[in-house]
C-alpha cells in the first residue's frame, strides 16, 4: 500500500495541489480524512482513482511510481471527434440544507465532445454529479445531473456553485461581502444562508456549475 508522504510527493509534482487542504478539496472530503490518512500512513485506493481521472495522470504513476504521471491521450484522425471522458461521482448535491452523500467515488463515467468541455473550462477537473431537493427550481430541479468543473473556484455575481460547508454539500448561488459569504437559492421558500465569522472556516468552493442535465 503506498505512503502517504510518497502519494502526496507525486501529487504535488505532477497538480496544482500545494497543500493538505488542497487535497481535501480535490478529492471532496473533509480535511480531517486527510489527517487520518496521514496517520494510518496509507492512502485509500479510491483516492487514486479519483485524482488520476480529475488532473489526467497514470493511475500506475500516481501510486507506484511507474512510467510517466501523464496519461498519454488517444489520438483521433480528426479533432472534431476527440471526445473525453467525465466521471459522474457518488457525491450528491443538495438543493436544500445540504447533503451529507459527499463520497468522491466515481461510480460510472459519460463521454462528452472534447472541444465542447474546454469551451466551459477545464475537462481534466470536471465531475458529474445528481441533485437532490428543490431550492434551485426552476433553474436546476430534483435529480438533475450537474457538470462542476472544480478548476473554477473563484466567486462570480449570479453564479451557482458546489459549495462545502464542514461535512455537508449543496448547490447554491454565491454572494460576497468583505465580511460574510450568503448563500442564495432560486425558490424563493427557502432563506439566505449566512456566513460570517468561524462559520467561515468551514465553507469551500468545490467547483462551478457549467451545465445541467435533466431526465423527462
């Protein structure tokens, strides 16, 4: 089973993450399962998988050190049919008061058009994941599936994100002031949530919301 110090070496070499909280957040799991990990020194195989498909990186690399951190794409004859693959995770986003279902497992995986994906962001930081509960209607509905690209994390006026607060996870419009962070929701029976303080400490951005499925 690999180190955990050895794990996040190559981690930071090869992402983005700088830091323990950084992983956290890209994994989607309390900071406290990062300590655990630490000390148990071991890293979950699930948290291979799910790195390896959100910044592209061998699998292979990540945990044994094998051949190269990069995962050599697929060549296409034409690059209008490149297509990339999103994984949708177990992790549900409540439109409401927030889900505990924060697991970052990929439980199947959706082909989308390559070109389409980088025109909204990154694809190699994309997830999908269900909604649960109302607060969104009519804009986003129950059971709608989500694209949250996690590379977009800093706050814009009249945007929805996938936002963290402790163990709990929802999706909601973000406003900021210099002192607090208010959560809104489009049904207009459900209340602002404010945030000030230590409240503060606990909330995270996961990613931003860059488009909506929805079953009929």
């Amino acid at each position: 089973m690999i180190e955990f110090e050895v794990f996040f070496t190559r981690v930071r070499q090869a992402t983005s993450i700088a830091t323990q909280h950084d992983l956290a957040k890209a994994l989607g799991v309390n900071r406290s399962a990062i300590t655990q990990a630490k000390r148990r020194n071991s890293i979950p195989q699930k948290w291979v998988l799910a790195l390896s498909r959100s910044f592209q990186l061998s699998a292979d690399w990540l945990e044994f050190g094998v051949g190269k951190p990069e995962v050599v794409p697929t060549s296409f004859v034409q690059e209008h049919t490149a297509t990339c693959t999103v994984p949708k995770v177990y992790a549900r986003l409540c439109a409401g008061g927030g889900s505990f279902e924060i697991e970052a497992t990929p439980i199947e995986e959706h082909i989308f058009k390559q070109s389409w994906l980088e025109k909204k962001g990154t694809p190699s930081a994309m997830v999908l994941m269900d909604v649960t509960g109302d607060s969104m209607e009519p804009f986003i509905c129950q059971g709608d599936t989500v694209l949250v690209d996690q590379s977009q994390t800093t706050i814009h006026p009249n945007t929805i994100y996938a936002v963290g607060i402790e163990d709990s996870i929802m999706i909601k419009r973000v406003l900021t002031t210099q002192h607090n962070v208010t959560l809104t929701s489009d049904n207009s029976a459900y209340s602002p949530i404010e945030l000030q303080g230590d409240e503060l400490l606990s909330f995270r951005i996961i990613g931003k919301i860059v488009w909506s499925s929805r079953d009929y």
